[in-house]
C-alpha cells in the first residue's frame, strides 16, 4: 500500500501488536528530510534548528539529533523533553512568546539562549538577566501559511516586533545592558512557493542591517509538504539558489562575515515520515451521505477539523479487493459533528474492519493530540532503517487519565 509495509498482512498484524489507531513513522523519510534540510545552503554557515513542536517524540528527536541539527523550543516542557533526548544547551533556541519571568528563568539558568518577541518581554527578559545575551523575535511585516490561523507574521497576528519600534529595542538593549546574538523571525507554516520565504528573508536582512555584530540571523521555517496527491513539491533547489543570491548580497556589506545563518523547520522534517492507520467500524448512510465511521477522531488527528486540511486517505483491504469506488466521508468517534476527518472523497469500496491510513500524519498529528472524550493516545512506532518496527511511544492506558488525582 505504501512504501513503509511490505504488504497488508505486515501492518494487519502491527495494529493486532500495538492497537488501533497508530501512528507509524519511517526513519528512512525522516533522515531524508533532514538531509535535505541541512543540505539546503551547503557554502554558508547555515544551521537547521528544528522545530519541535510539530512532533516532540523523543526518539525521533534523537534521530534528528544525529542528523546535526538543532531545536527550537516554544516551552520548558519543550526544552525538558529536548534535553532528555540529549540535547545540549547550545543546540536550544527558547522562542518565547508571552511566557512569565519564571518560563525565562527556566530556560536562562540552563544557559539557553532566549528569543523574545515583544518591548514588555524585552524589558522583563532585562530584568531578570541583566547584562545576558538575548535574540529578538521581528514580524517582518509579510507572512504565509496555508490557513489564517498558522499565518504568524504580517500585519494581523500577536507575533515578533514590527521594525517601527527598532528605537526602542535598542534603547531596552543599553538600558539593561544585553547583548543582542540574534534576530529572528517565522512567516508562518506551509508555503510551497520559495519566493515568499525569500520576500520575507529580504525583510529580515533590513532589520538584521540595523544591528551590528550578529551571531546569527534566522529565517524562520514553514517549508511546506504537499499533502495533496496532485501538488507540486517545494522546490528546494530554486530555494537554495535564491536564498544563496540574496544572502551573499547582505554578505558583501555586513560587517560580521561569519554570521551563522539559520532556518527553523518543523512540518518539513516529520510530516511526510508519518502515517495515522485507524480501524473502521461503521458505515451508514445518512440522508444521502455515506459515513464511513473510524477510531480516527479529532483527539487523534485534529488538523481537518481545526485548519480544514486536506490529507490523503488511503484504504487497506482486509479481506479480498474489487474495483468498485464509492463517494464516502470519512468521520471519527468524537461527540461532535465537526469529528470529520475526510469529506467527500471518492475511495475504493470501504467495509467494515478495513484499515484507514491518513497520510503525511508526521507534524501536528500526534503532538496535537489530546484526552478528549476521555479517549487514550495512541501509540506510535517507528520502522527502523533495518525494516523492523520498534515501540516508540506506548499507547496511553485507562490508569494515564486518573493519575494527575
Ligand atoms: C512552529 C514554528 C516553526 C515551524 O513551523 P513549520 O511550519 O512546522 O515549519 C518555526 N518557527 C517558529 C517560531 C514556530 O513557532
């Protein structure tokens, strides 16, 4: 069915071993993804920094940790479970955004370095590590992404400092005598088209201008995959030869020739790696629609219901196949009727005890995931380079929702 199974037998039984639903990695796609990345700008001092919120299991976090690269954290919790799979303080970068005093201490007395991205955060960040090194979070004043929702630059959204108040951090960053390491900023998550990352890159560089002596400047990630069958692929290669062109072009004049180039991506790293499998136990129809009822609720997998994504469905048979396809929408058990994961979609004849497999289910899946309706997190499994799947991350047990009493 899919490159991760040699045949449907293999992943029937998976599901007998670990349970329904289940999401299953591939290692190989994983360290693809991250070569990729890395390989992105091979004649500069680039680093990759990952972003972890889009799929913090810690054994991939250890397999992108030997793949040389770093991790963006957006919380202490982020920067305990990086730790715990060995991350380093350098290889940290704390991105706050409204986080209190203790937040930032949590991350400043384990020498992380600390990016903030408002004058209030400035100024409490001064305050509580006077004469520390800090790194600014800008909106660069455009932004991308494929839903209103995950657009986080630009002129309608809570993040980083626009570039009109640039007096004012400067007079913060002598007041509380900090040395400012870095400047950062994040368009949004998903584009396909490089240019928009290079408009916004060009913005950053504007800022970056107005500050002398940076150790490093990062672009941001939202390097999108393409979740639907007939959308193209990011061209990386474009992406690189441009980005390429306009850094070597702010080289030439800025003072810091060593300075550290960074891109922060998350979905680009995990998402195609991952598929959601989940079991089907009811089909109806009702006043016209057929339902094709799943364990795949939105606790699960909440990207359908919260952004409207699209992902593909992918049917495996139990027992024998014909050709016949059918018009189906594909929805969870969850108490809600929003609990749709799949509408409309013309798929092969579904009955009752096939397998659903959601496709690109590697970022925001199960990191999304919640206890709602009191429902268990699945488990996860990875499947090794040698082929052999290995427990990554039991499935939740009943005892997991009583033991915070
Ligand atoms: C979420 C996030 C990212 C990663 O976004 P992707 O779309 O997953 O690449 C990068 N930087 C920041 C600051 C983020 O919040």
């Amino acid at each position: 069915m899919n490159d991760i199974f040699t045949s449907n037998e293999e992943l029937i039984k998976l599901i007998e071993e670990y349970g329904s639903p289940l999401y299953v990695y591939d290692e190989n796609i994983l360290r693809q993804r991250c070569k990729e990345m890395r390989n992105l700008l091979p004649n500069k001092n680039f680093r990759i920094s990952y972003s972890s919120k889009a799929n913090s299991n810690i054994e991939l976090l250890k397999i992108i940790m030997s793949e040389d690269i770093d991790v963006d954290a957006m919380s202490p919790g982020e920067i305990f479970i990086q730790q715990k799979a060995g991350f380093t303080s350098e290889r940290i970068f704390y991105i706050g955004n409204n986080v209190s005093a203790n937040e930032m201490m949590y991350a400043v007395d384990k020498d992380i370095l600390v990016s903030v991205d408002s004058l209030s955060q400035l100024k409490l960040f001064g305050e509580i590590n006077r004469g520390g090194q800090v790194a600014i979070r800008f909106n660069p004043g455009v932004g991308a992404g494929h839903h209103e929702k995950v657009v986080t630059a630009g002129k309608k959204t809570k993040f980083g400092i626009q570039k009109d108040y640039i007096n004012q951090v400067k007079e913060l960053i002598k007041k509380y005598d900090l040395k400012l390491v870095g400047i950062n900023q994040h368009l949004g998550s998903l584009f396909l088209d490089e240019d928009q990352y290079i408009e916004g890159v060009k913005k950053l560089l504007d800022i970056a201008r107005e500050f002398q002596g940076l150790k490093f400047i990062d672009m941001g990630g939202g390097f999108g995959v393409p979740y639907k069958k007939d959308e193209k692929r990011l061209d990386l290669s474009k992406l690189s030869k441009k980005l390429e062109e306009t850094l070597n072009e702010f080289l030439e004049k800025y003072d810091n020739k060593e300075v550290i180039f960074k891109a922060e991506p998350g979905r680009y790293i995990v998402a195609e790696s991952g598929i959601l499998f989940g079991t089907v136990y009811s089909i109806k129809d009702n006043y016209g629609v057929t339902y094709v009822g799943t364990d795949l609720g939105f606790n699960v997998l909440v990207r359908p219901v919260m952004y409207d994504s699209h992902h593909e469905i992918r049917v495996i048979k139990k027992c024998q196949v014909d050709n016949e396809k059918e018009k189906v929408t594909i929805v969870g058990n969850v108490c809600e009727s929003g609990d749709v994961i799949a509408k409309d979609r013309e798929l092969p004849k579904i009955d009752e005890g096939d397998i659903i497999g959601v496709m690109n289910a590697g970022a925001y899946g199960f990191s999304m995931s919640s206890n709602y309706n009191c429902r268990l997190r699945p488990a996860e499994v990875l499947r090794c380079l040698n082929g052999e799947f290995r427990l990554i991350r039991r499935a939740d047990i009943y005892e997991d929702l009583v033991r915070n009493f």
